[in-house]
C-alpha cells in the first residue's frame, strides 16, 4: 500500500498510523474507545421556539431598526420558519420576508380571523396557536403551529407545518377542555364562554348540541342557534348533520366540505365529536387546498355577482328539483361570504333563508324593517325580469343592522333573491378623506404641533374606514404614523417605496400643495389567500410648511 502525504498533513497521519500498529500490537485486552454521546434532536416545538427567541436577542442586541432590516430579508428564512414582527394593538406588520406583508394588517389576526385575540393573549413566556398557512416549502395550504411571543410591545412569532395526526391530538384535546369546562362551570357559563370570540384557539371553535341535537353554540355561524343539526346537509348532498348527530361517548370523526370562516371558501373539513351528558361538544380542523385559490367573489363587480348567485340557484332547481334546492340553500354550506339565498314559494312564503330560519313559514310581505320601511312588500313585487331594492338588514357577519342591497327574481311563480352589503365608493373614501385632512389641519391650528402629535399618533385618531394621518415635517421627516411607528424620524422619500418599485415618497411630496394633491397607484393585496392588486389614493396638503397626508384603498 502507498501513501502520499506532504507537510503537517502528512505527518499527522503517519504518526496516527504508527499509534494504532502500537496499540494493536501492546494491548491484551481490546481497548473500549469513548463513544460520542448523540446530539439532542430538537423536535420542532422545540426549533420554532429557539427561532423566535434567538429574534428576541437579536432585537435586544441590535435594536429595532436592524432587526426589521435583518428579519425582511430570504438570509432570516430557516427552511419553513420565518419571523413575522408585529404591532399587537394595529396587527400592522413590521418586519417579514415577504415583502407585501411589511406596512400591511394581518387580516388573520384581526376580528374574525383564524388568529384573532392570539395577539391580545401574547405574554414575555410566549404561547402556542393552530392555524392554516401556506407553506413556503410544499407551495400547499397546511396545518401550522405558531409560536407567538410579546417582547417590548412588539409581537414575535415564527412556527412550523404540523402532521395530521398532530392535529387531530390537538382537536381532541379541544374539545376535552370544553367538556371540562362543563363539568366544572355548569352549561350556562361553557355557552356562554363558547360563543364569544375569546373561545376561538387559531382555526378552532366549539360548536355544541343539546340533547335533541339543536345548537347551542356556534360562534362562526350563529343564526344557526335554535336550529337542529341534522338538518344540515353538504353543498354535495352528504348529510353531515346527521353524521355528526351519531356521536358516542367514545367519540367519532367525521370529514365533509364547510366555509372556511377565514378564507371564506368551501374546504374539506375533519370534526371530532363527542357524546357527553346527552351533548354533543364537537370541533374540527380544515385540511386546506392543494392550492391557495381567490374566491370568485374577489374583485367582483357586487351587484353582477348578485345576479349571478341568484342564477345558479335557479339552475340548480331547473335541474335537481325543489328538495334539493332546499337541502342545499338552507345550509351554511351556500354561503359565498356575504352572499346566501332566500327563496318564497308561490304565495310569497318563506322556504329558503339560512341565516334566518325562523322566516321559514312566515310571509315575507309581513316583514317591515327597523325604519319602517315595508321591504317585505318591495321583494313580492319582483317579476321575471328582476327587481332591486335597498333596505337595512344585518349583516351575517356582525348581525348589526346595514345598508344592504337585494336582487329578486320571479320563477316558476316562486321568489329567488339575495344580495350584498354596499363597501363605499371611491368617490366616497375620497371625499371622506378630504374631511378627514381638513379636520386634522384644524385640530393642528387650535391645539398646536405637539398635541397633534400626540393625538395623531394614538389608534383613536383612526376612522371608521381606516383612514389615518401621516404627518412630515418641513425636511420630509415623519413625525406621524400611528399604524407604522418605527418610520417616525426616517425620511419620508426614502423609506415610502412599495415592492413593486413605486417612489411613492417622492410622489406624495411633488403632489402636496396648499389645495392639495392626489397620488394613485397599484398596490398588492395583503391577503395570501388571494392574490390581486387595489388601488391606492393618497391625498396630500402642505400647510404651515408641513404635509398632511391620509389615504384609502379600494378594488374598483
């Protein structure tokens, strides 16, 4: 055998070759070399954790600027775990790879969303939620397990993609704690407790069933308390009321398709529910698309989508009959986000409302709404070639009272209607945030500099259309941004660019004038359920040698 070697290499290796003939040739009994203890294998609770807190020290030793700097960049990705720096009170993103997300609302945070009051719940020790997300590994909508931590007012978190049968331990223990939570609080209280948002854990909620299998709580769905369960039935015909209604004490899965309350969308669902006390306490987890899919509903015109709804539902009776019709539209599972059906038979009774079924058998020319207004009597004048009426209605969402518009369609002697809860117009959002300008550049002039600071820089300056106040000073430096605080003190032109390239610093400040001027511009939709741009109007005015600045969006 030949061996080569040169320099220090080659002398290592000679004298380690030397040692082992000597050791081979001296020793009686074998020698027993030290075995290297194996590395400790994190599991990826453990790996989740360790990434949003090696975040946390890294905003402690370099500060808030470098860590958004840092933490927006691919360099801060670890395989599927990507820190995402939050504000807890606006849900405004801070700092994440994904460049549209940075400046945007998490809307999965927000009211109704799969994470809502995750934030409120967020301490210094962190906590764990369960949700839906789109893996940036697989492309696919998967199971996810947040780690959500609350350090210097900022919210932290990263997590990872879990297995099924991971998820289905969590179900269970769900739907346990509710199940504990009745035996030690009574029925009043685990009711009480279940319909209200602060019950909801990421995508899980209870829906609960009394003795003769009518709801008691669903906090998602909540006309459909009073109701019985097996009468709902699938969008595909799969009667899975009554499947989940054949609940033991042992408990039993069931799978079939229900709206997704955060993407609005019909998934595949996967329940577990259990008989306890005669009850049924039930909960489940959605195993998401192969792909994220936009509603069709998104950037719709409203109103063509009305009447589009409202023609599917006729080809659907045309084709598969009255009972069909009704098995289906009677379930939440028609719901198309504000969208449903109510259909009256020839004599204008109800037979068809799903957010009301208690109009079932009622006469809609009875109904009168709360100003008065005998709108029952408006949808009975609908003929074949349709009728539009206004009126107020709450919303399915909100269950508050709201301007909604109803479409009507007379066919084979029955009523087929829906309709839609009216966003403001761009003409509208504009003149509101004029207003909206004008009455800060007031505020400004009676109270002066600092109070408008103060003020202007507090969420309670915020209108009801998400219009808010970016004030610069006389070098363009921000000195208001309630929803973006770390750009106070950065220079406007420089830091205002949006992922698509646009300077849309240096534009708002050759537009602002004394009578102001507007920017507009494509902006991407923070949603990454659903692709898409809006458009973007920023209104600037210079007064006092400052600028004004407030904005809106809209999909028009």
């Amino acid at each position: 055998m030949r061996f080569q070697t040169t320099g220090h290499n080659g002398m290592a290796i000679v004298i380690l070759v030397i040692g082992m003939i000597f050791v081979a040739a001296c020793s009686v009994q074998p020698v027993k070399m030290p075995v290297a203890e194996p590395a400790v294998e994190l599991d990826d609770d453990a790996l989740s954790r360790a990434y949003v807190e090696e975040a946390v020290a890294y905003f402690d030793k370099h500060g808030l600027e470098k860590t958004i700097e840092f933490y927006s960049t691919g360099e801060s990705v670890d395989g599927e775990r990507y820190l995402m720096l939050m504000d807890p009170k606006t849900y405004i993103v801070h700092a994440a790879p994904i460049s549209f997300l940075v400046g945007a609302k998490l809307p999965m945070f927000q009211p109704g969303g799969q994470y809502a009051g995750q934030a409120e719940r967020a301490t210094a020790a962190g906590h764990w939620a369960e949700g839906l997300g789109i893996n940036p590994v697989s492309g696919k909508t998967e199971p996810q397990r947040l780690f959500i931590v609350l350090h210097q007012n900022l919210i932290f978190m990263s997590g990872h993609f879990i297995l099924r049968e991971n998820v289905e331990d969590i179900t269970k223990e769900y739907v346990a704690k509710a199940i504990a939570r009745y035996q030690s609080e009574g029925l009043d209280a685990t009711v009480a407790f279940y319909n209200s948002r602060q019950s909801l854990d990421g995508q899980f909620y209870l829906f609960m069933m009394d003795e003769n299998d009518i709801y008691l709580v669903h906090p998602i769905f909540p006309h459909l308390i009073g109701t019985d369960i097996k009468d709902v039935v699938g969008s595909d015909g799969q009667e899975l009321g009554k499947e989940i209604a054949r609940a033991t004490e042992e408990g039993h899965w069931i799978e079939y398709l229900w709206p997704n309350p955060v993407t609005g969308l019909e998934e595949s669902k996967v329940t577990w529910a259990v008989r306890f006390d005669g009850k049924i306490f039930a909960s489940g987890y959605y195993t998401g698309t192969e792909e994220a899919v936009t509603p069709a509903w998104v950037g719709a015109d409203p109103q063509e989508y009305t009447v589009s709804y409202v023609q599917r539902a006729i080809e659907r009776y045309d084709r598969d009959g009255l009972d069909s019709l009704k098995a289906y539209y009677n379930s939440v599972a028609s719901f198309e986000s504000q969208w449903y059906l109510f259909v009256m038979d020839v004599n204008d009774i109800y037979i068809i409302h799903p957010f009301l079924p208690r109009l079932i058998g009622t006469d809609i020319k009875n109904v009168v709404g709360s100003d008065g207004f005998e709108l029952g009597k408006e949808f009975a004048k609908a003929t074949e070639a349709g009728h539009w009426i206004e009126y107020l209605w709450p919303h399915p969402v909100t269950l508050k009272e709201v301007p909604k518009i109803g479409y009507a369609v007379r066919h084979d002697g029955m009523i087929f209607a829906s309709g839609y809860y009216p966003a403001p117009s761009v003409a509208e959002l504009r003149a509101a945030t004029v207003a909206y300008v004008q009455q800060a550049i007031e505020y400004y002039d009676k109270e002066g500099l600092d109070a408008t600071v103060a003020y202007y820089n507090s969420r309670e300056s915020i209108s009801d259309n998400d219009i808010y106040l970016r004030l610069l000073d006389a070098n363009n430096i921000v000195i208001v941004q309630p929803l973006q605080p770390q750009l106070i003190g950065k220079d406007y032109v420089a830091v205002a660019k949006t992922p698509q390239g646009v300077r849309v610093g240096e534009l708002v400040v050759e537009a602002a004038t004394e009578e102001g001027g507007w920017v507009q511009f494509e902006a991407q939709l923070p949603n990454t359920r659903a692709s898409g741009f809006s458009q973007r109007y920023l209104l600037a005015v210079r007064h006092d040698n400052l600028i004004f600045v407030a904005s809106f969006s809209s999909s028009e």
